[in-house]
C-alpha cells in the first residue's frame, strides 16, 4: 500500500499539472471500490463539473483536491490508492487501462484517471472534506506535527509493541510497513518492543521516522510492483531501504543478519544485531 512518501509524491507530481483548471464532466465504471461501496456518482458530478481545481494535498495516507465554484463555494475530492490505486493525468485520446474507475476531463484534451485494479481505493467528493470522519480520525503528521515531546507522551500510554503502535493511523498519520522497519532500525529499537518502553528514545525515534520519509520523498517513493506517480513513474527508494525486504542478508551497517518477523500476517524486517529487544 502506497504510504506517505508514496502519497506525497503523487501529489506534489499532480499539483503542477491540474492547479488552477476546471473540470468539465466525470466518467465512472459504475464498479464499487474501497468496502465494496459503489461510488457516489451524484455526488461526484454535483461537486467537480464546472469546479475549478485550487489546491492538491495530503493528509495521512490521503489525497486531498480541494475545489471552488463561482461565488466562492468550497468543495473537494477525497482520494485513498488503496493498495493499487493510481492517479494519472494522460491525453484523452490515450486508451484507458482496464481498471479505469473515474475520469476527470480537464482543458485541452487532458484528463485525471483514477486506477485500481483491486479496489481497495475510494474517490470521495463533499462540501467539506476535512470534517469528514475518516480524515478527522487521523493522527499526527510525522513530518509537521510530532515532537519527542508528543511521542513520549503518546507512547506512555500504550501497551503494543512499537511497531503497532507506529502503524496506528489514529496515533500518527502516514506510516505503513516499510517505513516504520526503516525508522526503527534507524533508532536501533526492536520491532518487538512495548511502546511505553521506548519514551527514552522518543526524540531518536522521531527523527528516524523524519529521515526515513524525507530520503523516501526525496527518492519519489518506493515500487516494488504497483506504485507509479502521476506521471507514470516509478519510486527510486528501494535502493535506500537499509532492512526491508532484505531477510538473511548482512546489515549494512554491522554485518548482522537482517531478519523476518511475521505478525498478523505482516512482514517486519529488522537487524538481529543491531535492534536488540
């Protein structure tokens, strides 16, 4: 699943090429996504044609188009890529991928396609999309909002082991699987550790988890297989990644073995050495 760095790039990929255009009709499969919930075409038509497209954003793991009307009406598109989901602005005259699911026509002959070929993404419009409950459930911002000072407090309270409690979108926003192992190993902390354990760590911790995502934002995200950014490329952080997927080969930085957890059927890599519990 795309996560923040991931999320970041598209937007900041989308950001040039749709800022400032109108959006003057838009197209759906009529497939469900995300839940198996079909898609609000209503909604998507009554809030994006005529629009005028005034910021791209992130929020978590979430796009956020934000749209304005004549009259100064405020609207905007909620946008999650799920495991597959892409956002890709292409020609209208280039033939849609199969798994197409809604389409923005724009300006001269361009058009914003949603992609997802499992769909578990979701494509949202409302009159408010930041009061809507699964962004005002979100967490802290790892990048602008957390402190050692809020992640002590956060981790003093919480019994889970570090690794869970870093992937709780509701504590902080934006982590997934492979940056949290990058983050932990950047701050020596076993993937295995109780939360609460780690407060003495809180301000290495914090800027592990700030390296880790600004190198993959800097390297435009990680692909193994899916993610691309709006323009069709793909991440170049594998390269940087120190631990992940990287089980039985040496640490990078003591020669240890990197190791494989697996809990609840997720993969966590870490350095036997290097992360002792």
């Amino acid at each position: 699943m795309p996560e923040l760095p991931e999320v970041e790039t598209v937007v900041r990929t989308l950001r040039p090429q749709i800022l400032g255009k109108t959006i003057s009709s838009v197209w759906t499969s009529g497939l469900s996504l995300r839940m198996a919930k079909r898609l609000d075409e209503a909604a998507l038509r009554d809030c994006c044609v005529g629009a005028k497209i005034r910021a791209v954003r992130r929020r978590g793991k979430f796009i956020l188009i934000d749209l304005s009307r004549v009259g100064g009406q405020q609207i905007g598109i909620l946008v999650h890529l799920g495991m597959t989901g892409r956002l890709r602005v292409q020609n209208q005259r280039e033939e849609r991928l199969k798994h197409t699911h809604v389409v923005w026509a724009l300006p001269r002959g361009s058009e914003l396609r949603f992609v997802d070929p499992r769909r578990f993404g979701s494509v949202r419009a409302a009159r408010n999309i930041d009061v809507l409950p699964e962004v005002r459930a979100l967490g802290l911002d790892p990048l602008s909002e957390l402190d050692a000072e809020k992640l002590r407090n956060l981790l003093a309270s919480s019994r889970a082991p570090i690794k869970a409690f870093l992937l709780d979108q509701h504590r902080l926003a934006g982590l997934g699987n492979i940056y949290v192992c990058e983050a932990l190993f950047r701050a020596r902390i076993h993937p295995r550790t109780r939360a609460r354990r780690a407060q003495g760590k809180a301000e290495l911790l914090v800027r592990a988890i700030r390296e880790t995502l600004q190198t993959g934002i800097d390297n435009c995200g990680t692909s193994f297989r899916d993610f691309v950014d709006s323009t069709g490329e793909p991440g170049k952080n594998i390269k940087a990644l120190r631990v992940y997927a990287r089980e039985g080969e040496k640490c990078f930085t003591c020669a240890g073995l990197v190791r494989r957890l697996v809990d609840g059927g997720r993969s966590t890599f870490y350095c036997s050495r290097c992360q002792k519990r």
